[in-house]
C-alpha cells in the first residue's frame, strides 16, 4: 500500500464527516451559499453534503485515479472558498463545513484544504487502493485507529481550535445568524 495511504484516507474522512454535516445541519452552510447568492442554498448544502458523501465512500472503496482527481478538484475549490471567504467584504462567520453555527473560515483551514487538494492529486500518479493493502490484521487495526484519530483531529483543529484561541486571545469568534429549515420554509426559501 502506498504511503500515502494514511494521510489520503484521513482527508478523505475529513470530506466524509464534512458531507454528513451538511446533509444533517445544513444551515450554516446554506447561510454560506446565500451570501455567495446560490439559488435554493438550503438544498444546494444538502445537495453538497450528499456528493461529499458519495464521492469520499467512492474514492475510498474504488481507489480510482478519477475519484481521487475529483476529491482534489472538491478541496481546491473548498480552498478558493475559504480564502475568499476570509477577504470577503461580507462577514462569513461560518463557512459551514461541519455544520456548525460559529466555524469561521480561518487561514488553517484554507492551508489544510490546500494540503488535502494536493494531496489527492499526488494519489491520481500513485492511486490508493484499499484492496492493495498488504498488512495483516494487526496493522488494518492500526491503521483504522490512525485515520480516525487524524480525522478526529483535523476536524477539531477547523471547527473548536479557532473559538479556543479567540477566547484565549479574548476576542470573540465572528459569527453571523443562520436561518433554520423551519424559518426557510415560512419565507418560502429553499
């Protein structure tokens, strides 16, 4: 199995869990899409979420160098969000990834989109595939544990890290309100 097997599957965890909290909690993602003014952003976050979802399982289970292109493609994207998310004139006190209200885009955050895009390019030359794996069952443990660890962690260092230091610094993390399901229907917004 290639080396890039652990660090690939964490940000591609990373996708997975970011899907999930898309199609559960969309809100704050679709607070996102609408200052971007996406069309029915409630529905395009859910829409996000589910092709996250899909395309991290596909990638994972097939290995394709496709998949891992369009894993690459998804986090540049994410990236150039990010980033203009952090320059906006409007405020983004979430840029919705994970479903929560107050997850600010950070420079972090955009450094570790950058990473996992460039990483999933590396894996089109060399395609990970979990079928390749040649370890015993000791070491698929291990490496399980791993990635969910890394997962674990990317995902706090993007979503608690960024309210820790500001209370830290004694600067409130920006937020900005977000609209549930129930009061988008009332307006007649999707």
């Amino acid at each position: 199995m290639s080396a890039l097997a652990g660090p690939l599957y964490v940000v591609t965890g990373v996708l997975l869990v970011a899907g999930f909290a898309k199609v559960t909690a969309p809100s704050p993602t679709a607070t996102a899409l609408r200052i971007l003014r996406i069309p029915a952003p409630l529905t395009a976050a859910r829409v996000l979420g589910v092709v996250e979802i899909v395309l991290a399982a596909a990638a994972i289970l097939s290995g394709a160098a496709v998949l891992w292109a369009l894993v690459a493609g998804a986090y540049a994207a994410f990236t150039v969000f990010v980033l203009w998310a952090l320059q906006a004139d409007e405020a983004v006190g979430s840029c919705g990834c994970f479903g929560q209200e107050d997850t600010p885009p950070t420079p972090g955050h955009a450094a570790f989109n950058a990473a996992a895009a460039a990483l999933a390019g590396l894996a089109i030359a060399d395609p990970v595939r979990l079928d390749s794996f040649d370890g015993g069952v000791v070491d698929g443990i291990l490496l399980v544990v791993l990635v969910l660890v890394g997962v674990s962690l990317s995902v706090l260092s993007m979503t608690r890290l960024p309210r820790l230091l500001a209370l830290v610094h004694g600067t409130a993390a920006p937020s900005v309100p977000t609209f549930t399901v129930t009061e988008t229907a009332s307006k007649g917004v999707q």
